[in-house]
C-alpha cells in the first residue's frame, strides 16, 4: 500500500484529469514485478498497484459531482515472442497489428474493449485476461511471466460548461507488467523457454536503447519501431504520459550483476522528459466510440464475466 500511495496515486490522479499515465515495473526475473503490480488478495494491505488504482478510479467517480458523466473502458493486451496478443478476445493467440495514425497515435488494430461500471467488474475482466496470459516455470521463477503485458483504463469525463456545451477529458492509464530480464545460465532455459527469453531481453535491451536515446538529447532517431514493446509505449516515454518506473531488485549477492544493471536503467529512465497535456475532445465523437463499447460489453456479459 506505501508504494501505491507514493509512486501510483498521484498518476491515478493525473489520470482522472485527463492527462495520461503509464507505471511500469521492470527488474530481474523473480524479484516481484508482477506481484508488486498485482500483490495479493489475501489482505487489503497486500493488494498491489493494479487493483488499488481500480478502487481509487471508481471512488472518485462516486464522490464526483451529478452534473460530470464518467465512462470506464478498459483493454488488455500481451506481448508475446514479439506478437501482440488480445488478451481479452474471442482468440487470443492472434497476432494483431501495431498501426499509427496522426490523429490518435499507436494503436492496436481489432484490440477488444469493454465498458465497465466498478472496480469489481474490472477485476473480473482482467482475472479473464490472465488467464489467457503466457506463463512458464524456470529454475529461478515457478510463475515466470513469459510475456510483456499491458492493461488499459481510459476514463472519459464529460461536463457541460458555462457555453451549454459538453466538454469531455479523456485519461488513459496503462498499467505494465514486464517480463524480467533473463541469463540462461540461471534460469537453465530451454526449448521454448529459451526463445521466450530471447524475445523478452531483446525487447527489454530495445527498451534501454529507447531510454539511452532519450536521455542522451542527441539522438535524431528514436529507436520505437525496433520493438512492439516501445512501439506501444512511445507515449509514454518521451511523449504525452506521466510516467512511473518501478525497479525491483533481489536482496541476494548472486544477483549483483543484474541489480546493478537495473538500477542504472532506472538511473536512465529518471531523466527522461515528457510534454504532457490534458486530452479534451468534442461531446459526439465520445458518444460514437460509446456505442461500439456497450456493444463489445454486452458480448462479456452474455457470456457470463461481468454482472448484469
């Protein structure tokens, strides 16, 4: 719970603003990204970032004045041996494609989206999602996330204004949960285990790439494209995003190679610069994308993940 209310309540925040948000944890494999992204269920206390930021969402929408309208849609997504995957979809071993438009920026073509109403319906849609998600046991990991995987709440607010028109704010928050960085040698990887590692430190080495690349100040080239990794958090680093990066470390002295190499990626990360904005957007063009989610939300309901 410290570490919700220091690093992630104040992007939550933001969020609700309408500004976009990314927290990411990265480290080693085994020293508890995901659990510090997800933590347990077994006490209040012990819940990790991701159902926090569900219950600080939906709690401020209930104490949210009558007159602002809030819409909650949510996607998730994993990156797997470098093949966007919808984790949420009727098949999610699809490959999907990473498209850009000028007008909205990276996205994700055909990735499914539901409409949802509390942080209950939000904990059932992603409990779905993870079990669609790439997991695998290595000598160092018995739960070892073998993909990168993203999950998405964009909150729209609407209000109407003293010109009797509606004003809308979007905030988008992506929550990641990174696969960690491997050796061979210590996760005794084989097999397909081996080639899920491969792709995950490629695409973690493109990361620091990115991340050298910006910091430098430099650099005409930003890397993005080398990785779907990057490519879908180009926002988010060196772009329109509030940004937080949680690096995790183990305590044993084995991994002193690997601490000291996460700590001088956080060391990088820091001194990255973002130009954030607050995302507003006419009334109808938030009612368009409206009718398209109730419809996929109907499709979860039907088929029993969310409640009537």
């Amino acid at each position: 719970m410290d570490i919700y209310v220091q690093t992630a309540s104040p992007i939550v925040e933001e969020v609700l603003k309408g500004y976009n948000g990314t927290i990411f944890a990265y480290g080693q494999t085994g020293t508890g990204k995901t659990y510090t992204m997800a933590g347990s269920n077994s006490a209040p206390e012990l819940r990790g970032i991701i159902p926090n930021s569900f219950a600080h969402i939906f709690s401020h929408i209930a104490k949210a004045k009558e007159d602002e309208k809030f819409l909650v849609c949510v996607t998730y997504l994993e990156i797997y041996n470098e093949e966007v995957r919808d984790l949420l979809g009727n098949n999610p071993h699809q490959s999907l494609e990473v498209k850009e438009r000028p007008d909205i920026g990276v996205f994700v073509k055909d990735l499914t989206g539901y409409v949802v109403h509390n942080a209950d319906e939000l904990e059932k849609i992603m409990a779905v999602g993870n079990k669609n998600r790439h997991i695998g046991e290595t000598a160092m990991n018995i739960e070892s996330s073998r993909s990168h995987a993203i999950f998405s709440i964009t909150v729209e607010s609407s209000k109407r204004g003293a010109d009797n028109k509606m004003h809308v704010k979007m905030g988008k928050l992506h929550l990641v949960d990174l696969a960690g960085s491997e050796r061979q040698s210590k996760t005794q990887a084989t097999g397909t285990r081996l080639k899920e590692a491969t792709k995950i430190n490629q695409s973690l080495s493109v990361l620091g790439n990115v991340i050298s690349a910006l910091v430098d100040g430099k650099s005409t080239h930003i890397p993005y494209r080398n990785s779907k990794l990057t490519r879908l958090l180009q926002d988010s680093l060196g772009g329109n995003s509030k940004t937080v990066m949680i690096a995790t470390i183990g305590p044993a002295d084995t991994n002193y190679v690997e601490t000291i190499s996460t700590l001088r990626y956080a060391n990088r990360a820091k001194n990255i610069e973002n130009k954030t904005h607050v995302n507003s957007e006419p009334g109808d063009a938030l009612l368009t994308r409206c009718r398209g989610r109730i419809r996929r939300r109907r499709t979860l309901r039907r088929d029993g993940y969310i409640a009537h």
